[in-house]
C-alpha cells in the first residue's frame, strides 16, 4: 500500500511536466497500474506495457506510463484529472470512460492443481470445498464469482484474497490466490482470466485453468470484452486506436497467448447479461 | 464507510494558509440571502407513540447524573464521562452572545477534515490535528493564546491510504497531567501535559491489516480505553484498556469471535433473547468470516463509576456485501457495556441485526438519569445510525423507547418486547435489485457527529444527517485488472431537500422540540451551556450560537472553512468563559472539498460525492482553531 501511495505523488509531479511537452514529440500517456502483472508493471513486463508500445509506434507516438494503483477512483485520478490519455484495459461499456473496440475478451476460470477431478462449471462445486475468490467486499465490491457464489449459498466455503497489494512471501499481488491453489489451502478458486492463465504456468505445481461454462447461467455476467479507455470527449484518439488495434490484431493476440491469457470462444457481456 | 486512497497527497499544500476573518465579519447581514440563514422549524412536536406517551411529558425530565462534571475545565471531549457536552458557565449567555468575538485563531497548515476537539486544563489549550497527528498546547496566561509547545508523534504515511473516511481524529484526552491520544496508524500515546515530553506509547493496530484508529480515548479510573478503526478493511474489531501509567493492556476485547476473547462470562446478563447463546460471535457467521467481521470501536466511549460500568459501541459489519455473511453478524453494530476492571461483558443490544446499510452502532452514549412510568431509571441516549433515538436502562440493557428521529423507511421501528430492528424488505439492498429513497443513507440519519445534553432544559441536542440514497443499476467496475458489476450508491438529500438538520429532543415525548434545516449534513459536535446556548457549526464554515429553548440563532461568525469539530468552552486563567472551535472541512461529507474529488463520479467516497457536489461552491479547506469570548 505504501508503495501505491507514492505513487500518487508521483502522477502529481508528472502532471505539469507533460503539459509543457506537449508541444514537441507526440506523446501517448499510458494510465497504469505499476505493480499488477500480468497487466501493467513499471519494469514494463505486463503485457499491457508490450500492446501500448505496439500501438503507440503504430500511431507514431513515444509512450509514457504515469503509475497510480488500479483501484477505486482509478478512473476518476488519472485519465479524468487529464494526468494521462488513455487506459490500456477496461471493460467495454464502462459508464466512466469512452472505450474502443474490445481487444481481447476473457471470463472468470476455475483453477484446481492438476491431478485433481476438473471443475468447469458453478455446477460441478460441492459443500465443503474450500472455494478462493478476490475481492471479497473490500472496498464494497465483490467479484462477478462471489455474487454467484452466495446466490448458491455458498459462503462457509468461501476464502478472500485481495487483487492489490503485496504481502511478503505471497507473490505479486494477483498471485496470493493461486498460491492458495497450489499450496492446497483452497481446493478451487475462482480468478479471472488474465492473472489465472499467467500465473497457472508460474506456481510451485502445475495448475489446471478451465474458463467458466459459457452456457451457464449466472446472476451476474462472468464474460467481459476488454478495449482500451479513453476521456469521453476524445473521439479522435479513440478513432485512432480502433484503426490501430484493427491492424495490430493478430501480433497482440500472439503476444496475448504468450502470456497464457484465456480466450473463451467469442461471446459479448450482451449476449450474456441477464 | 469506505477508503479513500491516498487523498491526502493529492491536494498536499493547497489550502493551509489563508487570512482568517477577526471579529466585526460576524454581524449578520440583513442583505444574506435567505439560503445563507438558518432556516428554523420550530415546535413541530409529532403526536406520541408507544410506552413515553403514558409519561407526564410537561414535568418529567432526565437529568444528569452527579458524576456529569459540568466546572469550567473542558478536560475530556465529551467534558464528562456521561458524554453530555454541558458546561455551566453563564457568562456568555443567550442576553449577551451577539456581542461575542473572536479572540485569537491558529492555523494549523493542514487541509484534511478536523474533528478534534480543543481540551482546556489550567492556563492550556490542548488539541490534535487530523493526519500526521500534531499535538499542540497553546498557552492561554499570554496574550494572543501562543504556543506552549507541540508534540509531532511518528506516524506511518500509509496509514493514510488506509483510513476509509478522512485522515480525521476525534481528540485527546486529559487525566493527571497527562495527555493520551491516538494516531492514524494504530499508536495510543500518553505525554506529559506540562512539558509535551512522551511518557508511553503503544503499537496497537496494525496498519497492514488495514486497521487504523481516530476515536478519541476515554480514561475510566486507571485505565485509558481505546479502539481501532477500519471496518472495511476486514479488519476484526476490538477495544482495550490500558493502564494509564504504563500503558500496558489491562484487557482487550474482540467485537466478534469466540466468547472467550469477545470477554463473555458468567457477568453477562442481557436483556434480550436475541442477544443470548453460546459463542454467538462465532456462530452468527459463516465459518471464519468472524475473523473478518468489523464491529471496531472508532465511536465515544462513556462511563458510570457508580456502575463501574463503560459503555461503547459497535461499527458495521463486514464485508460490506451483506449476501456472503448470512446471520445476525454478533457482536456488531450494537452498544457493549463492560466492566471497567475487567472488560467482562454486562449486556450487549444489537440495534441493527445483520446490518446491510452500514449502519455502525458507534454513536455516542450520553447516560442520565430519568423517572420513566413511574419507575426511577438510569438510561444511556443513543441517536443511532439507523435513525432512531434509542433510551437503554443502562443497568440492563431493555430497550425503553426508539422513536425515529429522521426520515426512516429501511426499518419499521423497533419491538420493544424482543429488542429486534423490524426491517422493511422493500428497501433491502440485494445484489441485481434497483432500489431507490433507501433512508437514512449510509451515513446514518446521524454518523459520529456528537449529540449534547443541556442538564436545564432535559433537551438533547443533534447535529445530523437529512440524507437518503438510491442503489443504481449494475455497472461494470474494475479494480485491479478485475472487472466487476454492482450497485453504485448515490447519496442525496432526505425530504425537505437539505442534507442536515440541528435538532432538540425532547426524549420522553420522543419527538423533536424545533429543527434547524441546514443545507449540509451537521457534521460538526454539539455544546450545550447554563447560559441557554447551543452552539454548533456548519460545513460551509458558520458557527452558529442558538437559543436552546426557542431554537432562534443568536449570533454567528464565519470561519475560514467549513465546521467539522467538537466546540468546547471553558474558564481561562483570567476568569472570563471562551468558547472554541476547531474549523476545517473535510470528513467522509467533507471529502470533496478535503480530497479535491472531481464532483463529475458521484459515487466517490462511497456515493457521499453525490449528495454534496455544491460544497466547494461554499467553502475551501485549511484547519485553524478559534476561540471566542465577550469584549
């Protein structure tokens, strides 16, 4: 936490920096989160940082990545306070920000070690498991997996994690669940997509990712389409990067698969919302 | 109440020093607007209901009980271990209040909400500033009050990323010449009040597991108590006693868990079944999630020495989303009286059972004494969250009346026969559910924003909450990488169409005497005085003098920003009665302005954004002190 909180001052610092650049070499500035992998990393490892360097050659700009913690208010601090111009992923249709055509599409997945009987629906659960989920009402939000969790009653079961945060001898933040996994302190979670296919090859033990059953119905949607978020008045640099991500299509999927990212069979949060 | 990140570092440095009005600004303008008055309501006296009708209203009032000091020191933010904030100092008096003037002001360089409230002991003036915690003692035998000395404690930055609400604190406390208080990041310290020189200190709360503290301490015989913050977090709540002179812990009780650390024995005796079983902190939850449960003790903690009883209440339960913790959630969002030597527990009333709506039971508890029906009675007054007034026989714990004290309709009332809170369902959050004009909204029809009781009039006086809000349609969120969908809560004014509202109780009718309407949530404490005063302040920065029998506004001054803290009055060393204010906005309401939030996400600081898009229109952060007295 405290790393993030530096951080802040550091957004603060750059703000009139890059106001008085901006006459001289475009520049495309990148709000991101500096330590959430697999998505953004200020060591520019996250697969966020690779596809933002793709489309910013593309758009014949110099990236630059202002670091604040992805968390509530993300939006609000960074992209709206003008600090920076566009936000690498978000969910399409979010009501804060004007996003472009989704990229990549990913769900919540189950994640067991291998060896054990798969699990691939809400369906296949059964009392008694110890279930992992994250954000587990910590700053007044649960997960898509934890609604559907306690609509089927299961909340004995259940066992939270945070998303941000590090805690010594737990991994990168994302990463304390699928510790959880693998050390057999839970027998299943439920992750989304991104973060459970990198960090399913990077455990002590191999772990088996099966992406929500599509078919089942849920009380909220487990299927999101992400794009890229811009300010909702900046038609232009959203145009932009839909010409941008068209194009770039094929090299970012590649560079996704890379990062073992689950990309269920095509389906909209429309299609699925109840 | 949630976090909100770090704000603090964003509007570092840009507020603190600005020229402050001195006297001769406080007259008011026949040209005010009539927006800028306060608006009074008075005598609209509501028919009464339930077992205070059969009570002789027009002769029975409750009194203070002996051990309600009301002398000339202000030792205690409460002044009193009973909590009623009643000075008896008559020298400033409803004949003579609109000569009042402003007599000295101190700036304290910081731009967070300041709720303290000033402490006066001897010939000094002692106060704590919201994050990074400065104390200081100003010296009231020199002219123009100088600085005596200050204390800078070491407090951990992060812990401001942590603190859900403001990096806010409610004051310090004074015993035996010493001052204890807490800091943001967990610490309680005890100084020498003369010199400022450390005597203890106590690592309590643990910032990583995102507890924090800002209560103001209580000290109980030998023994200061305290607790921590941070019930959002998943923190599990709990209170401690330590010995004032070494700081070492007496005893220490969870809000939940097994009775064995909840400090539940063969002492506990509660009124109500409901309150009764076994291990009900554990199993009044789904397993483990106790461990998590909240129910910390960041409210006003009063004492009956004659008792030996202290008495405090219980924050929210968490996780917030109620639908992962099915059951009554023990033992939050209700009030605990404790024996004071050993923490055991007396009773326990749970006044919001398995709380959906945030409604902490933190509130303080003002005891005083009461014939009621006929039977001579000791009672603590509790104005919840909820939006009740509840009366509570402190030695039992019977519920004696709670009448509504605001716009309620997530609740029909209260059973006095079980002691349960009828909930309405309509009105029940549930995840996927649209639901509007929830009232109170989250902060409760009043949050800590302490109530006084004048020991003349019988009358209880609340700075409070008009607010109610809506849960909006499922919107994708994300947080981390991880998207989401939930309700939005948008906070918004009750009916009327102001958010706050300064009130006088009359609690054997359980209806209200006369209400100010105020455009903003009251959000600062309430004082009470034997000159037939109330004075309270506003957030758009009026401290207001008000005839605590009429209800008519007496005199007024504006301060440099808008009134979140506790006014105080005491004697000064040259005899004469002062009155003191801490001004500085900010606060969970106050945060748009403290936090610089952008107005445009109204679901900033969990929806209060919503509900208070205008403040920056009236007023601007910077905290000082202000003390007031007659020419």
């Amino acid at each position: 936490m405290s790393l993030a909180c530096r951080s802040w001052l550091l957004i603060l610092a750059a703000v009139p920096l890059a106001a008085a650049s901006a006459a001289d070499a475009r520049e495309l500035r990148v709000c991101a989160d500096p330590d959430n992998m697999p998505f953004s990393h200020q060591s520019g490892e996250g697969f966020e940082n690779k596809v933002m360097a793709l489309v910013a050659r593309e758009i014949g700009a110099e990236v630059t990545f202002v670091w604040a913690p992805q968390w509530r208010g993300f939006v609000r601090k960074t992209l709206r306070a003008k600090a920076c111009d566009v936000i690498p992923g978000i969910p399409a249709g979010i009501d804060r920000a004007r996003t472009t055509r989704p990229y990549y599409t990913s769900s919540y997945v189950f994640v067991t070690r291998r060896g054990r009987a798969p699990i691939r629906s809400f369906a296949d659960l059964s009392k008694g498991m110890a279930i992992g989920v994250q954000l587990i009402g910590d700053d007044g939000v649960n997960s898509p997996p934890v609604e559907e969790l306690a609509a089927r009653g299961y909340t004995s079961e259940l066992k939270g994690y945070m998303a941000w945060g590090r805690v010594p001898d737990k991994g990168a933040p994302h990463e304390q669940i699928m510790m959880a996994v693998a050390d057999g302190t839970v027998d299943v979670a439920v992750v989304w997509g991104p973060p459970a296919g990198y960090f399913a090859t990077r455990e002590a033990v191999p772990l088996d990712v099966h992406p929500v059953d599509a078919n089942e119905k849920t009380v909220v949607p487990m299927t999101f389409e992400i794009g890229m978020g811009v300010r909702r008045d900046d038609e232009d640099l959203a145009k932009e990067l839909d010409a941008a991500l068209v194009k770039l299509a094929p090299e970012i999927r590649s560079l996704l698969d890379s990062y073992g990212l689950p990309q269920p069979a095509r389906k909209s949060r429309a299609e699925l919302a109840p | 109440m949630l976090r909100i990140p770090c704000i603090v570092s964003i509007v570092a440095g840009s507020a603190a020093l600005f020229a402050y009005p001195v006297a001769a600004q406080d007259a008011p303008s026949p040209s005010a607007g009539p927006s800028e008055k306060a608006s009074v309501q008075p005598l609209s006296v509501k028919p009464l209901r339930g077992p205070a009708a059969d009570a002789t209203a027009t002769t029975v009032k409750p009194r203070a009980p002996a051990f309600a000091d009301s002398g000339p020191e202000w030792i205690t933010p409460g002044k009193n271990q009973a909590h009623t904030r009643y000075s008896a100092l008559t020298e400033i008096n409803a004949g003579n209040v609109a000569n009042m003037r402003a007599v000295s002001t101190f700036s304290t360089g910081l731009s967070a909400g300041h709720e303290a409230a000033p402490v006066v002991v001897g010939s000094t003036l002692y106060f704590v500033t919201p994050y990074p915690n400065v104390v200081y003692a100003l010296d009231l035998g020199q002219p123009g009050f100088p600085m005596k000395w200050k204390f800078e404690p070491k407090v951990v930055a992060a812990s401001q990323g942590m603190a859900c609400c403001d990096i806010v604190n409610r004051g310090v406390v004074f015993d035996n010449g010493r001052i204890f208080f807490n800091t943001l990041d967990g610490q309680t310290y005890a100084l020498n009040a003369e010199t400022g020189e450390e005597i203890w200190r106590r690592q309590l709360a643990d910032i990583k597991q995102g507890e924090t503290m800002t209560m103001a301490p209580l000290v109980a015989k030998d023994k200061v108590i305290v607790g921590n913050s941070g019930g959002e977090m998943g923190v599990r709540g709990w209170a401690q006693a330590l010995h004032v002179a070494t700081g070492e812990t007496a005893w220490k009780a969870y809000s939940t868990g097994p009775d064995e650390e909840v400090l539940i024995g063969a002492e506990y005796e509660p009124f109500y079944d409901q309150e009764k079983g076994e291990n009900l902190g554990v199993t009044t939850w789904p397993t483990d999630m106790w461990k998590t449960g909240g129910g910390t003790v960041w409210g006003w903690i009063s004492h009956d020495p004659d008792l030996n009883l202290v008495y405090y209440g219980t924050s929210n339960p968490g996780p917030w989303n109620s639908s992962v913790r099915p059951g009554a959630n023990k033992y939050t969002a209700g009030i605990f009286a404790r024996d004071v030597d050993t923490g055991q527990a007396r009773w326990f009333y749970q006044m919001s059972p398995h709380d959906v709506s945030d409604y902490d039971g933190v509130n303080e508890n003002i005891l005083v004494d009461i014939e009621w029906n006929g039977k001579e009675r000791k009672v603590l007054a509790h104005p919840d969250r909820n939006g009740h007034f509840y009366v509570i026989d402190r030695e039992t714990g019977e519920v004696l009346s709670a009448e509504p004290f605001h716009a309620v309709n997530s609740s029909h009332g209260v059973d006095l026969k079980t002691g349960a809170l009828i909930y309405n369902t309509d009105k029940r959050p549930e995840t996927g559910k649209k639901v509007t004009d929830i009232c109170p909204a989250p902060p409760g029809a009043k949050d800590w924003q302490p109530a006084a009781f004048s020991h003349d009039t019988g009358l209880f006086y609340i700075p409070h909450n008009n607010l109610c809000m809506d849960l909006v349609e499922q919107e994708v969120g994300y947080i981390a990488g991880t998207p989401y969908v939930g309700a939005d809560v948008w906070m918004k004014p009750g009916p009327g169409g102001h958010r706050g509202e300064f009130s006088a109780w009359d609690m054997v009718a359980g209806a209200e005497v006369w209400t100010i309407n105020e455009r903003f949530p009251v959000w600062s404490g309430a004082l009470a005085t034997a000159g037939n005063l109330v004075f309270y302040g506003t957030m758009e920065g009026w401290f207001r003098a008000i005839d605590a029998t009429t209800g008519e506004e007496l005199w007024r001054f504006r301060t440099g920003s808008g009134i979140i803290g506790q006014p105080t009055t005491w004697q000064g060393p040259d005899g004469k009665q002062y009155v003191s204010v801490l001004s500085g906005v900010g606060g969970w309401a106050g945060a748009i302005v403290s936090g610089n939030i952008d107005a445009r996400d109204g679901t900033a600081a969990l929806g209060f954004v919503n509900a208070m898009k205008d403040l920056p229109d009236y007023t601007t952060a910077g905290g000082a002190l202000y003390v007031f007295g007659l020419p």
